[in-house]
C-alpha cells in the first residue's frame, strides 16, 4: 500500500498505442494495493512541433507566450491517458501544472517550482482514483503558465513525490536501468541495483540520458527515493535506485562502472610563455565561441615556457583551430597541434575516495593492453584518460574486468 | 476610441501566414486608436486532430477529459497570435479560459457561460495591450476546464463584448457579409448593410454558416452590436450588422434576402385515416431514427381520410421510406410514394409582417416562370416553397428580381 509517483516521459506515450499501455500498466500498480500519482511528458515529437509552429509565426517568440503554446503538449498527454485510464475502469483525473497548483517563479521557459499544494491530488487519492499530472509546467503567482524547460518532467515528479511524501519516485524511460558500462559494448554489463547519483551523472554515456540533474539534485534535497525502469519491457523488473546518502547497510563496490565518450579531438598550444592568466587568455576565446571544453592538461613548465592541451568535440574542431590560430601571435605560443582520432575513457566510484590504488590499477590495465594514454584529469569519484578512439572498446572491456564488474557484487 | 471584440474562425488563422495577417490587422485596429479584444478559435483541422487522437486511445472518451485535450487547440492559438502581435510591436497578453475567468457549469462539451471577470482584461487595456482569449473554452466552479461545443468561439467573442460592454463585436469569417442571395446563383446579388438576426438564421445557405444561433441569442439578449466582416479582403469593408432590435431610422425593405436548401427529397402516405395522433404515429418513428424532417403538409381531410407529406434531406430519403413501411400497416394507410427530385426556396424578411401581398407575389412569380409548386410552409418572416430541383437557379433568380432585391434599397 505504497504511494508511488511515476514519470513517463515522450516515447513512453508517444502514439495511441503506448499511452494504453502505460494505462495498462498504472492499473495494474492500482490493482496491487497501491496509490498511483503519474506524471507524464508531452506525446514525443509534439514540443518539438509546437517550437517550429512559434518560430513559424515570430521569429523570436516571447517567452510567456511560449510557455502558453508549450505548455498544451503535456496538457493533451494528461488527457489522454485519463481517458485510457478510465477505458480500463479505472477513475482517474488529470491535472494540468496550474490547476495542482505548482507554483513556480516567473522565469519562462526554465522556471523553478517554489511550491506545490498537494492537497486535492491527496483527496483524490483518499477517494480511490488515480491522479494525472502534466510534467514540465506550472503556474506564476500571477497565475502565468510557466514552463520548467527541457526535461523538467522528471522535476515535476520528484518534486511531485516530495511533497506528497510519497515512498517511492519511479522513472519510466527508454533504458531499463544503469549499468556497469554499456551493453553494447561490455557484454559482460550488469544492470546496477543501486548507484549514487553522483557515479550516475558520471557514467554519463548511460547516465546523463536517463534523469534530468536537476531532478537528481531535487531528490537528493528532499530525500525523495528515486528509480528509474523501463517502460517497454512488459516487466520492468527493479530498475536501478538512484541513491542520495551512504547507506550503511551496502557493500559498495569501490568501481561502479566504466563510461566513454566517443568523437573527441585534442589541441595543443607548443610553447606558450609561463605567465599568470595564459590559461585565460587562450581558453576565454574558445568559450566566447561556445565550444565546450572537456579535459585541460597544463605541462610543468620548462625554461620559461609550456605547452597546454585540451580536448573539444572532435565537430568543434575546426572551428576551435581557427580561434587559436586568432591568439596564437598575441600569446607568442610556438605552434597549435591538433589530433581528431581521440576518445575518452572512464572508472567511476564513489568508492575510490577511500581506495587510493584505483587510479594505478587502471593505467596498469590500459599499460598491460599496451593503450598509450594521453591525458588524465581526475575528480574525487571519477578517473578519466584519453586515448586514441581505435583502442576504446578493448580499454572498456579490460578495465569493466579488471575492476570486477563482470561478476555481481555480493 | 471604440472599444472592439473581434473574433476570428479556425480558416482565419489556420497557418502561420493567417495567423500574422491577423495579427496586421488587429495592430491596424489599434493604430487607429481603439481597444482591441481577440478572440481565437483553434487552427483550423486542430479540433478535429485532437478529436482523432482522443477516440484513438478510448472509443468513447470521458467528456471531462476530452475537455482538457480539445481546449489545447484554442490556447496554441492565443499563444500564437501574441507573439506575431509582438512581433510588431504590438504588446499582448494571451487568456485561456480559465485564466480570464470565463465561468461555466459543468455540461463539459457543452458548457454555458454563467459569468466573465472582466476586471483583469480591462487593465491590460487601459495599460494600452491588446487582450487575446481563447475562444471555445472556459472553467467550473471547481476549476476543471470545460468547452462550449463547437463553434462557441462566436459565443466567447460575444459574451466578451457583453462583459466588457463593448461598442461592438466583429466576427471575421470566410464570407465578407450577409447577401441577398447567394452570389454564385446570383450574380446581382448585393451584401445586406444591415440584416435581422432572424432573417440570418432564415438565410440559411448563407447565414447558418456565417454565426452560431447561440452567439445571435446571446447578442440579442445582451444587447451587443454584432457585425460579420470578411478576414480574407485586404479591406474587410463594413461587413453586415446584425440587428436584434427594430430600428426606427432604418427604412427596411420588405424581403432581405431569397434562401434554397438543395438535395430534398418529398415523402407522402397516401390514405391515411384522418383521426387525433396520427401524424405523431407516422413522424415519431422518423424522428427516432435521427431523420430531421423539413416541410410538413397534411391535406384537408376527404372521406375520412388525407394524405401527410413531408420533406427530408435526400440522403435520408431511403431509410425513411423503411421507417414508413415498417408504419404504414400499423396507420393504415394506403400506399408511400417518394420524390427525391426536390428542392427548397424561400423568401425571408421581417418586412413581411406587415406586408400581405408577399406570397401572392412569390407564388405569381413562379407561376409565369413556369414553375410548379409542390409544397408551400410559412413562419413569420419566410415563406418556403419545395420545387423541382431542375428549376432552382431560374427561381431564386426571379424571386430576387421581382422582389426589387437586384437595387439596392434606400
């Protein structure tokens, strides 16, 4: 008899036939005992549509008015899965971000909730019924539709589960958990039971894709109990809790798994005069052009001079050249270098805080594989190398055995 | 410096193009220096879209929810013509219903209006804004969002300008007035200044299209100025009033306009025994079937019994002639016959009242036509006569000639 909120995002409910089966699916949680408040996504495809229709009409549309026409996705998805709700006998009622109320500040198109008034869905739910709710809006306090921008639906559910203090906050979503590492490429992989959040924004080749940060930050500040499953196996089996504090009673791993990322290039400035602010100097431009900057390796420098590298999206790499060729001369650097073979591998744990041998072991396994490593950049749970793109699926590979992953730990 | 609710139709603002040629004229409007309130239907084929969406997930959808996901179509809208409206320049501030408020009972799918805070959109207008509000919808007591059926955007338009007390309500269509005949039938046809909101509904080719009969009966009983205009002429022109009251200065011509309705198709039961309830055992069955029946004569009783005769649409005609024979024993009657070769044309004018020799006139004219007459019915300010279909064009002709319609009147 648990009070669960569960989010389906847009493919969830992304045709007529899908949005019966999370109906379906719902029942049956209802049919066990449970009290279900859901939140769902606009139907996929349709915000989209709904940006290209105001970008049709205004080049630039205001913001308010954005959120007014936005808004409607979510407003039909919330409808419609009432109606297949009630097709299968089960009452339910929707509600659209104004009429919970969830009360946001008045920054459209990425508002922030402030609060939400929990008691008519907790009257509804006292009544036996299943609660409806559209995800990614809600409402100013001079009652403007307010939108929580891109993937804020998974806010609207912690959020949501927060304030009703509901046992449990469920993701629905394409992936059915997080894993050690890709499956793809680590047949090997196991679907992790538990995994911090941090290691989850970590293994961001599965993580980033799965929960919004925001949401992840909301359920670690309000304690909500966050799971993500997947909504298109029949049996969504455990999914993967998304843990917020130490739990005493776990044995972590001190790895929880590899993450990669494909399609990197590295840039190195030769020769560039030792001085306060260099860094700046050369960096600041690259940022001014809106090219993220991942990994920054700085050599000790040497009678008087140093070579910085870092690595860019290997799609940003003309255009990162053409911006160090504007400082070259006036940072008096000896020449630009670039390489676009180049990927990124990385061991993450929450573990390796307290295990200082986890860094050695992995460059100890890539040195045994005979991967030469080009950078390394650490966090306190992460370790990152770069290393030619050719050598990444061996690298995942070793390095998911090496740290034990293929065998579940007990 | 008047104060203006204009309300435009789905076709009017069917693709962002219409929707910014709206926009042009509604900030021609207020260049003018008067206050403008719009009023929008959904794009056009959206209600339908939705409609479809919604009987795909559930056969018969529950009307509360059908409600959320209908009234979408009208909010993209409003969200759509504030950001081509501040496009150029012009400030504007979207209402759904229920933020207006626009207050209804709780007949979802049918609501009616049963009051309209003005007070926050008579601010935006002294603050110099345009107001635009979704048409179509509003909400309970309870703050679920309702819908006032199909083409409730015309009754939005008018109780908005009821509520504001308005100096007029402007309806912007596909036709730029109200005409004397249909133009295509008649090439001298001329657009009526002014035309009675009976005489409209009584145009029916042409006025049943133009306005809702709910919209006129809530003008009329408000007192609102209601004026039909073209959203298509670069100049929409002066349009056509419609009158709810007498106007003393006003000269009117006896006859406004000549009406048809084709594809007809006449029923009779021949030998039918003239005793109490027999004409309600003969078109109650009909009326159960959901067959609307138009014309109906019963002939003066001869040897105890008469003939009954009515019209129907021709597409009903074969399933009526079931309907008759499943009856026909049961009254005893002698024999059905059918003509499926008829039409209806009818003069209409609120001048007739007071003018006897109107059908004396009609009938003549016919008659040197050389057209026979089947079935004559008449209301207060119409006279209709069901003929052959073949003569339709040469009658409606020669009724607006020997009627003086081909001049226009002083």
């Amino acid at each position: 008899m648990a009070l669960i909120v569960q989010k389906y995002g847009g493919t969830s409910v992304g045709t007529p036939e899908r949005m019966r089966s999370v109906a379906r699916r719902v029942a049956n949680f209802r049919a066990q005992g449970h009290r279900v408040v859901v939140v769902v996504s606009a139907m996929s495809g349709e915000t989209n549509r709904l940006i290209a229709l105001a970008r049709a009409v205004a080049p630039s549309p205001r913001t308010r008015e954005l959120d007014v026409v936005v808004s409607t996705g979510e407003q039909v998805s919330i409808g419609l899965l009432c109606m297949a709700l009630d097709d299968l006998g089960v009452p339910a009622r929707s509600y659209t971000g104004a009429q919970v109320r969830i009360l946001t500040d008045s920054t459209h198109t990425r508002a922030r909730i402030l609060d939400i008034d929990a008691a008519p869905i907790r009257k509804d739910l006292d009544a036996g019924g299943v609660v409806v709710v559209a995800g990614f809006q809600g409402v100013d306090a001079h009652g403007n539709i307010t939108t929580l921008g891109r993937g804020g639906s998974d806010t609207t559910a912690v959020a949501l589960a927060a304030a009703l203090e509901a046992d449990e906050c469920q993701i629905y979503t394409d992936v059915d958990g997080v894993y050690t590492a890709d499956p793809r490429i680590v047949p090997e992989a196991r679907k992790l039971d538990a995994v911090r959040f941090e290691e989850m924004l970590e293994l961001a080749s599965l993580g980033s894709k799965v929960l919004q940060i925001r949401a992840v930050e909301f359920a670690a500040k309000y304690k909500v109990k966050l799971r993500v499953l997947s909504s298109f196996e029949e049996d969504p089996g455990e999914g993967t809790f998304i843990t917020v504090e130490e739990s005493s009673n776990m044995e972590r791993p001190v790895i929880s798994g590899i993450a990669f990322v494909r399609d990197e290039a590295k840039l190195t400035l030769t020769g560039v005069p030792d001085r306060p602010g260099i860094a700046y100097q050369i960096l600041g431009p690259i940022a001014d052009a809106d090219i993220d900057v991942d990994m920054i390796i700085q050599n000790a420098p040497r009678d008087g001079s140093t070579d910085l590298s870092f690595t860019v999206a290997r799609a940003d790499l003309a255009r990162a050249v053409k911006v160090l060729e504007g400082v070259q001369a006036h940072v008096g650097a000896r020449s630009i270098e670039s390489d676009d073979t180049m990927c990124k591998v990385s061991v993450v744990g929450v573990g390796m805080r307290s295990h200082p041998g986890v860094a050695a072991k992995m460059f100890r396994t890539l040195a045994e594989e005979g991967i030469n490593i080009q950078m390394i950049t650490t966090s306190e749970i992460r370790i990152s190398v770069a290393i030619e793109e050719k050598h990444l699926e061996r690298a995942v590979r070793a390095l998911h055995k090496a740290y034990g992953l293929d065998v579940a730990a007990e």
